[in-house]
C-alpha cells in the first residue's frame, strides 16, 4: 500500500476517501497479524499506516462526516 500525501487526499471525494480508509484499515489487520504471528520483525509499514488512517479520519471530520 502506498502512502498518499496530504495534496493528494484533499482532492478526494467522501466517498473515495471512506473506500481508501477501508482498505487502510484492512492492511493494517493483516500487519498487525504478521508481526504477532512472527513472519514480520520489524514495524516499518505499520506506522506510516497508522499515520495515514489518523490523517484521513482528520479529513472526514473536517468535512463533517462522523467515523
């Protein structure tokens, strides 16, 4: 999954912005399974995860839509 900047998500719409936050959050599961599963050391894509799902649900709340 590829981090998207902040210019990027301001140009998308409710409902894209609802489906990337979808998928943000179903990457981050199958992160969170691999590291304690032990198939992952290393947390290197779990927190720019983290950090992109925070910034999107900021985005929706600041258009109005509650998560």
């Amino acid at each position: 999954m590829a981090i998207i900047r902040k210019r990027d998500l301001k140009t998308l719409g409710l409902e894209e912005l609802k489906a990337k936050l979808r998928e943000i959050e179903i990457a981050l599961m199958e992160e969170t399974a691999a590291i304690k599963s032990g198939k992952r050391q290393k947390k290197i894509t779990y927190r720019p995860l983290r950090k992109l799902r925070a910034r999107i649900i900021t985005f929706l709340k600041q258009r109005g839509v509650i998560v």
